[in-house]
C-alpha cells in the first residue's frame, strides 16, 4: 500500500531525489520548502508534484502544514525530515544565531514535524518515518560543532520514537548520507572540497539518487521489520 508521502526540503538536492524516488514507488508527493521560491517552482514545473512553503523549525506552522497536505491528498503515511541548513565556523567563530538556526531547521524540525504525524499514524497503525542524518554526525568535522550535534542528535530521537512507534506499526530510521552532490556541498571552500573527496573511499560524492533509494526502501510497507537503525550511504568514508 502507498499513500502521502511528506517530504521537508523536498524541492532540492536529496529531497528531491526522494521525493521523485517515493513518488516511482506510487505515492503521493508533498514536498515541503522555505527558503527558495525558485527551486519551488522549477520543482513543480518539472515534476508535477505538489510543494507546500513553510518554515519546519516554526511549530504551529507544521502543524498547519500537515492539516493543509492531509486536507489536499490525504492521510501522511510517509514522513521524511530532510530540511537541513549548514552554518559552518569553528566554535570560538561561530555566533549564537548560527548554532540557534542550525539547531532549529535541523533537530526542532524533527520534533515539530513528528508531532504533527505521529498522532494520525499511531490511529491508523501505520506509518514511516525517516529522518535524514548525516556521516558528520556520527563521526564529527571541523567547523560543525553546530551541524554535527543536531544530526547526532537526529539518531538519538530516531532511535527512541522508535521504540515508542514499534507497537503501532510505526518505523522510524535514521539515514547518514556522506558527501552528495548538491548545493549545500558545492559550497565548502574548493580546497577543503578536494582534500575531503580525497578521504571518501569509493573516490567521488554521492548522488542524491544514491541516498534516495534506501529512503524508498525505508517507505514500504515491506520494510517494516527494519526500525531504529541508522544505515550509512558515505561511500565508506566512515564506518564506525
Ligand atoms: N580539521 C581540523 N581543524 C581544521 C580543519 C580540519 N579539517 N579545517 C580548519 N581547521 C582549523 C584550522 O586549523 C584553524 O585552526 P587554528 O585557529 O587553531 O589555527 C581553524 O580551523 C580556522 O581555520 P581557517 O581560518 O583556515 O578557516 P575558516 O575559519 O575560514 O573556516 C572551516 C574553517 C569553516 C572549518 C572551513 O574550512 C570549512 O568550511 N570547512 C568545511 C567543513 C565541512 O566539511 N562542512 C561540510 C558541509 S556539507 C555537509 O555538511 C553535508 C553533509 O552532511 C556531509
């Protein structure tokens, strides 16, 4: 069985791919955004799919949002919490604004977002929840004390709202991508950028669509035996 799929910073880099990804597999797609109006655009020119605007780190805003994509398509059986920001510096550089926001789209989003589905799934005793991490979470980087800490936090709470959830046919798993290909990668410093593909075992950045399949494999009904894992796609970067 397929179903509404929600997934936040949907209309670029990996959450699109899962979005298309989740979409190939017969759902239907709600992609949520923010910060850019044009990814937006160009996303629903291009796929089709339906994308919602509001902030995840905002927590009556999620809750309206949900309402809005259940009123338009229907009950959420898949929730996949993408939305994701960097605010790279080392700690005695970095401003309380940069490790607040980071904290707030990466790690409040989860909390914001999961209490707006969890109630729905939990009467309908069904549902997916993937929650997307990151290799610097478990292993730590230079210059993301802020970023490392909200996606090592992402593993604790998918581990624990997985326990709650197992009993009411809810899975919730963590994916740590490594380096991809995308925006938000293509912005480090180009020295940095080469030295740290230099470290990536496999020898290049990961597609999205690499990250986006395992997500699609974590969305089906077929996978729900597989709950509080957290499952790596670095390349071999880390493997910890
Ligand atoms: N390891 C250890 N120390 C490092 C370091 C590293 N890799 N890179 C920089 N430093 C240290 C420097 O040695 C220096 O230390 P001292 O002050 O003790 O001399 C200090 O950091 C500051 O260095 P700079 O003044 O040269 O650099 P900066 O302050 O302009 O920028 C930085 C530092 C923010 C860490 C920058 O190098 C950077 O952006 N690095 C990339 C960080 C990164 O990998 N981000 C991942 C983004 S993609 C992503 O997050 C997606 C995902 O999930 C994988």
């Amino acid at each position: 069985m397929t179903g509404v799929a929600l997934v936040t910073g949907g209309t670029r880099g990996i959450g699109r791919a899962i979005a298309l990804a989740l979409h190939s597999g017969g759902h239907r797609v709600a992609a949520v955004y923010h910060g850019n109006e044009d990814a937006a655009i160009a996303f629903r020119r291009e796929t089709g799919l339906a994308a919602y605007h509001w902030d995840v780190g905002d927590f009556d805003a999620c809750a309206a949002g949900v309402a809005h994509v259940e009123g338009d398509l229907g009950p959420i059986r898949v929730l996949v919490n993408n939305a994701g920001i960097t605010r790279d510096a080392i700690l005695h550089k970095m401003s309380r604004e940069q490790w607040s926001e980071v904290m707030r789209t990466n790690l409040d989003s989860l909390f914001n977002m999961c209490h707006a589905v969890v109630p729905g799934m939990r009467e309908r005793r069904y549902g997916r929840i993937v929650n997307i991490s990151s290799v610097n979470g478990q292993r730590g980087q230079a210059g993301q004390t802020n970023y490392a800490a909200s996606k090592a936090a992402v593993l604790g709470f998918s581990r624990s709202l997985a326990l709650e959830g197992a009993h009411h046919g809810i899975t919730v798993n963590a994916v740590a991508p490594g380096y991809c290909d995308t925006e938000m990668v293509a912005a480090i410093p180009s020295d940095v950028l080469r030295a740290t593909i230099a470290t990536i075992p496999v020898g290049r950045l990961g597609r999205p669509e690499e990250v986006a399949g395992l997500v699609a494999y974590l969305s089906r009904e077929d996978a729900g035996f597989v709950t509080g894992a957290t499952i790596a796609v670095n390349g071999g970067q880390w493997t910890g």
